[in-house]
C-alpha cells in the first residue's frame, strides 16, 4: 500500500538537532526526530490518519498538551511518553521549560490499522479500538521495540516486513485492545465509569469539575470523555453537571435556612447573581420564587 502521510503542523521555538530520518513501508510512515526547544515553545498537529508517537526520554516535566485550542490552563496535561492520537484529533503542545528530546512518530493509514487488528479482534472492536486514545507514561516493555525499530528508519538493513512487523508489535502494546464492555464498544460510558463520574462530582461538595477532571475520574482522555459522554447521556459534560449543582442547589433551598447568597458560595458560583441566572435557566424561574413555591406547597 503506498502511502503518504498528511500531517498539518505548526511551530514555534522548536527545531532539529540532527537530520530528519524517514521510512516509508506498507500503509505507513516512521520518522524519527531529535529536536531542543526552549521555555515558552509550542506546536499544533493535526494528521487525517491515525499517528503514534514514541519519546525516548521523559518530557512530562517540559512538556504539556491539550486537544482543544484556547483552554484553560488547568486543562493542560504533562505530556506522556507514548501517546496514540486517533485521525483527526488535534494536539497543541506548550514547553514549560528548555528541553532536548528525541521520538519517534509514527504515520499510520487508517485502513492499514483495520488490516492488522480484524483478523483479532472483529471489524467492529478494532474500528472502537483505533477511535480511542491512549496516553502512556510507563514504556519500559516497548522502549526496545521503539529502539528497534529507529534504527530501521535511519539506516534500514532488513527487510521492511521487519520493521512493519516491529511496528505492529508497538501498536498492540500501546493501543487499547482488551474485550471491551458493549456499551463502550458503541461508544458509550459503563455503568461503572459514570459510577465514578458521579462519586468524583460529589466529592467536590457542588463545585464545578473540569472537563479534564472528569475524563480524569474515568480514566479517559478529555477528547474522547467529551465525545462518548454525549453519546452516553444526551448532553455534554458541563451541563451534566450544572443541572446536577442546580438540583443540589434545590436540596438547599428546601432543606436549609442558607440564604441565596450562602448557597450560591458554598456550591462555588461566583455570587448570587451568577446563581439566579444559571437557576433560572435550568428551572424556568429564579431561586427565591421556587423556594416560595416550595415552602407554599409543603404548608
């Protein structure tokens, strides 16, 4: 299968210490990089095809990354060793401090993943599988296969079955392959996952959660967290959670003497006013009147 890979990118502070190396084999592209940025460094990537890539020293402490452009600062993450990005999903990457680095990424046609992982795992598991991504910090059972595999690249001397073989042992290493549950399978949250979602929520007393906090809680990147949680419940994440402040807000309103004011701090809005306009809203009327209603209907 020739192939050619169709990477955008964009960066800034970032550049080659050494040539780029480059192979092309069967549905895929391996190239290997070794790079120095400084603090303050970034780069956006965004490839039509799935992409793995492999770092060969550990750069979570200079490194962070995200997959939605203008977050927040608290939804930044350090960077992981190995990191499967499904087609599509974008990457920004910010240097927090000077770094040398080396990795190796991988380019992978999308059909050429199905043809390798089917025979295993059925079509419908493996197209779950390459829809997932995976951020992996511990590497030491494929660090060898990454070595292997560069010197490949830079300077070929067997068979290029060889190295697509080394490659797929990378991708069933790092990939998420076990069975998985059906509800995930169609792309959906457990019963257990949103278990935990549920427990995480209640755990901050009516605070606002990120959405890097929650996809944190189910043990799923904040891109796919995102994707499947609507799926799952209808609607997305945040607002999943503010009609659940609003309905402990409810709770308080009939069951305390807090004041508007008091509710609206003790569940982390910035005032009473953020308060009533979210309540009204979500229940159609603002917090005084429905604690009226309320307190009419039980008298």
């Amino acid at each position: 299968m020739t192939y050619q890979h169709a990477l955008t990118s964009r960066t800034e502070g970032i550049r080659p210490t050494a040539p780029v190396k480059w192979r092309v084999l069967d549905g895929l592209m391996g190239v290997f990089w070794q790079a120095e940025a400084h603090a303050g460094a970034q780069g956006y990537y965004r490839s039509a095809d799935p992409r793995i890539l492999f770092f060969f020293n550990d750069v979570a402490p200079h490194i962070r990354m995200t997959e939605r452009e203008g977050t927040s600062p608290g939804a930044w993450r350090p960077m992981a060793r190995a990191i499967y990005v499904p087609a599509g999903v974008p990457m920004w990457t910010q240097f927090t401090s000077p770094h040398r680095f080396s990795h190796v990424d991988l380019h992978l046609h999308e059909d050429r993943l199905l043809k390798f992982l089917s025979p295993a795992l059925g079509t419908s598991a493996a197209r779950a599988a390459i829809a997932r991504p995976v951020e992996l910090q511990e590497t030491r059972a494929m660090e060898m296969l990454a070595t292997l595999l560069v010197e490949e690249v830079t300077e070929p001397r067997k068979p290029g079955l060889y190295a697509e073989s080394l490659v797929g042992s990378i991708v069933t290493g790092l990939l998420d392959l076990g069975e998985p549950e059906p509800e995930r399978a169609e792309g959906r949250l457990t019963a257990a996952q949103m278990r935990r979602l549920q427990a995480a929520f209640d755990a901050r007393g009516g605070r606002r959660l990120t959405v890097a906090e929650m996809a944190e809680a189910v043990g799923l990147s904040e891109s796919w967290f995102a994707h499947v949680f609507k799926s799952t419940e209808g609607t997305t994440p945040m607002q999943w959670q503010l009609n659940r402040r609003i309905d402990l807000a409810k709770s308080l309103l009939a069951e305390s003497p807090l004041s508007v004011a008091e509710i609206a701090s003790r569940l982390g809005f910035s005032d009473q006013a953020h308060l009533t306009k979210v309540f009204r809203q979500v229940a159609g009327e603002t917090p005084a009147a429905w604690r009226r209603a309320r307190q009419a209907t039980a008298g």
